[in-house]
C-alpha cells in the first residue's frame, strides 16, 4: 500500500535552513510563510472557542501567515470533509479529526499528509517542540491505525470517560467511594434514595444508553471485565463482543442502567444525562470530564461545589481508562502544507496546550498537566484526568472502516442488556450482532491494513494510581 510522503528539495531546505543547524540558539524564522493564507475545517465547540480562537490573533502578529477557519457541527464536518477530500480539492488545508473515527478511512484513502518530514525538519519545527516526549503515552497510542503508515496527525485534546460523584452525598449517606465495579453498583444503589411515599428522589447513576453513542461510555466498562471490541483469530479480524468477558460486561452495565438510572438513559443523549446530574436527580454520572466545568458553574449547575471526578472503578481486568483524543492533520491536497504544518507546530505548543488546558480543553501535553500555574476544577478531577491520559486507550468506538455500522450493532446488545437484562437474551443478540459485523469486517476490511487506535501494551492503571483520585477528595474509604 502507498502512503504519501514529503519530498523535500535539498536546495530549499539549505536555504531555509542557513547556519541553524550550527547553533542551538538561533532565533527560529517563524515569518518564513508570510503573506500565506490558510485554510482550516473544524468541529464546533471548546476547542475552537475556548482554545484556538483565543489565541490566533497572536499566531498571525507571529507569523504574517492568515488562518480562516470554517466551524461546522460534527456531523457537518465529517460530511463535508468527505467530500473536499474525496474530491481531492486544495482549498482546505489542515482540520482536526478523531483517529478512531474517520482516521483509519482517511489513512488508507491517502488523505492524510504524512507529518514526519515536518517534524525532523528544523527549519520548520522549533528545536523546544518536543514531541513525543511531552505527549502522555495513552495519546499516542491513539495516533496510529493503520499497519506501516507514517505519523500522520497530531494529537492534542484528551477528553477521558471518568465517573463524576455527588461528593456531597457519599459523605451525607456515608457511601464508600468506589474502587471496584461491584462498589460501584453498590454505591449506585444505596445512593437511589426514594422519598417517604416510595418515590425515587435522586437516581443512583447514570450513562449512556441509546443507539450507537453508547459504545463510547461503555468501551471501559467492556475492557475492565476483559472483553474487547475484536480478536485476531488465525489472522481474521473477528467481532469479540458475544464472548463470556464481555457478556459480563453487557450483563452489568444494563443492571446499572435499568435498576438505578431514571428512564431518559434509554434515549437521552450526553448532554441530557449532564444536566440531569448537574440538577441534582443523579449521585453518580459516567461520561466524559470536561462537563465537570458545568457542573462547577452556579449559574449552570445546582450541585456547583459539590462535583468531583474519579476514574471509572477497576474490573476483574483491571483499569482501561477510556480516552477520545482529537488530532490535527493536513490535506495531502493543500498547497500551502508548510504554513499549514508552522499553524499545527505553532498551536501545539507548550505555552499554547496549557492556555487550552487552563481554558478547559484537557489536553495531551504532560507538562501542562503538572506546570504550577495550571489548577484543575478539583484536585481529585485533575488527578483522574492526568491518569487516563497515561494509561488511557481509545476504547469508545470499535476499530473499523464501517465504524457507524459497528457501533449500531453493539447498540443493540446493549439496549437489549438494559431493557431485558437476561443473560440468556443478550448472548442472543451478541451472537447476532458479532455475525453480522463479522461479515461486515470481512467486505470492508479485505486486504486492509487497518487495525484502529493500539489497544496493547498499555499496562492497566496500578491499584495505587485508582486510588489516588480518592485519596485526594478526603473521604476515608
């Protein structure tokens, strides 16, 4: 399979280079693009708004090089990404996109420029960049999700699916803060408090339950009991979700939604299930960690002071904290990819990551996770967050071409293992849905070097690291 790859003329690069490589103090030319105008599609939200926005002003003064970004919703996005690109069309030159989403697509498309010519090149990344040595190893095991291909994006955005508590209540109803996934159904249910004519006052937990968006908070839940998206089976791809591990997965993750979650969980999306916790009717919410800011807001939240976040309890297989990571990428159509690839360098900085980190982007970069200027939310989400992006794995979608497809079927085990919860009922619909995707894997994929985000080698969070989260909330367990 052919990859593209940068061809770099050696005039060019003397040129550009001059005497930097004779002396670590040169002033790196960050104007050598100036007049450019660049191109860029992104996703809507906190990473725009909150972090890139903010600071292109600055980018532009730096550099003399003019960003225009179109800012679309993520269906939008996609859609229209798939089509610039599909089309070979020049006019958009970088645009972020999630490796275990669209990436695999885009890599074995040729779509994506390979990045690793930029980043050996001096004259054009600054000699402090320090990458991979300032990236947590749970993002760059996410980079990656094809067999043989080049670095081709950047990781720098870590969203992780953490367990948010009502510490209030754990410490009002002396409820043990959980380690375990059976301390955690148990806290769900001491925590399901019902008033004095038997109503439920305040639901035990709650996650995501409909359709295909549930993969991406159940993922953790399926590698801590042990089960897992795929196996290699004499060299096949085959769907591993009808197994006894993660049967065991399903089995418990529908109790906790059917017998302590209020029935919205059924249909609500993430954002629902966020404000019904933010209101004060859950104790305990799993989903991604940003939405601590909501929940920390009085004018968003009523429960502001009393959130916290932990990492979602460890299983019979450990801790597989459960990280969504964004990249940024170039078009290998864009005719400005050396602007384009100064505008990456310049906004994954190590003074630009920790502007986004302390603007509520949680990023990649470990020195913004532990520079003193940075305080987190609370020190137990900080704590959390830094852990899953060291030991995270990209867990929340099935690695695989037709990745929409698979995440369906997986949704109907999973509605059938909250509506039905029958162990017998959901071996059915595993079995049905693993056949299906199986035949699915074996159009989509053949002869596909395809493999999704790394899922080994990541060891699992240590107990002592489980912990830590906990100790730091101050309730003695």
């Amino acid at each position: 399979m052919h990859f593209p790859s940068r061809l770099i003329a050696g005039a060019a690069v003397s040129l550009v280079l001059g005497s930097a490589a004779s002396t670590a103090a040169q002033e790196f030319n960050w104007r050598q693009f100036e007049g450019q105008t660049i191109n860029g599609i992104l996703n809507e939200g906190p990473l725009v708004s909150a972090y890139i926005e903010p600071q292109l002003r600055e980018f532009e003064d730096l550099t003399g090089i003019t960003v225009r970004l179109e800012k679309l919703a993520d269906s939008q996005a996609r859609q229209k990404l798939d089509i610039v690109l599909s089309g070979k069309d020049p006019s958009v030159d970088f645009f972020n996109v999630q490796m275990d989403e669209r990436g695999g697509a885009y890599t074995v498309a040729g779509y994506l420029e390979n990045l690793e010519g930029y980043l050996a090149n001096p004259a054009l990344t600054p000699a402090d960049y320090n990458y991979p040595g300032d990236w947590a190893k749970g993002c760059l095991a996410t980079t990656k999700v094809v067999k043989d291909a080049p670095l081709n994006n950047l990781v720098f955005s870590a969203q992780a699916q953490l367990l948010h508590i009502r510490e209030d209540l754990f410490r009002q109803h002396g409820v043990k803060i959980p380690e375990t996934l059976d301390e955690l159904e148990e806290a769900a249910k001491k925590l399901t408090i019902r008033d004095a004519n038997g109503n439920i006052e305040t639901y035990g937990f709650i996650s995501r339950g409909a359709g295909l968006q549930a993969t991406a908070s159940f993922g953790t839940y399926l590698r801590n009991f042990g089960g897992s998206w795929f196996r290699e089976e004499n060299g096949v791809k085959t769907a591993n979700f009808a197994s006894k591990e993660s049967i065991d997965a399903f089995e418990y993750y529908g109790r906790l939604i059917r017998e302590y979650a209020p029935p919205a969980a059924l249909t609500n999306q993430h954002a629902a299930n966020a404000n019904l916790f933010a209101s004060g009717k859950v104790a305990i919410l799993s989903e991604l960690n940003f939405y601590i800011y909501n929940f920390n807001d009085p004018a968003r939240s009523r429960i502001a002071g009393n959130a916290t976040t932990i990492l979602v309890p460890r299983g019979p297989a450990g801790s597989y904290p459960n990280i969504p990571t964004t990249s940024f990428a170039i078009s290998s159509f864009s005719q400005k990819k050396d602007a384009s690839w100064l505008f990456l360098a310049w906004i994954t900085g190590k003074e630009q990551l920790l502007y986004a980190q302390k603007n509520g982007t949680p990023v990649c970069r470990e020195s913004a996770w532990v520079d003193p200027s940075y305080q987190a939310p609370s020190p137990a989400w900080g704590e959390a967050s830094r852990l899953a992006v060291q030991y995270g794995r990209a867990l929340a979608k099935p690695p695989a071409i037709a990745i929409n497809e698979v995440r369906e079927a997986v949704g109907k085990v999973i509605d059938v293992a909250i509506r039905d919860g029958s162990r017998a009922a959901i071996e059915a619909e595993a079995s049905k849905q693993a056949a299906i995707v199986d035949e699915l894997i074996a159009r989509t994929e053949k002869d596909s070097l395809f493999t999704g985000p790394e899922q080994t080698g990541q060891p699992s969070a240590p107990i002592e690291a489980q912990r830590r989260p906990i100790e730091l909330i101050g309730l003695a367990n």
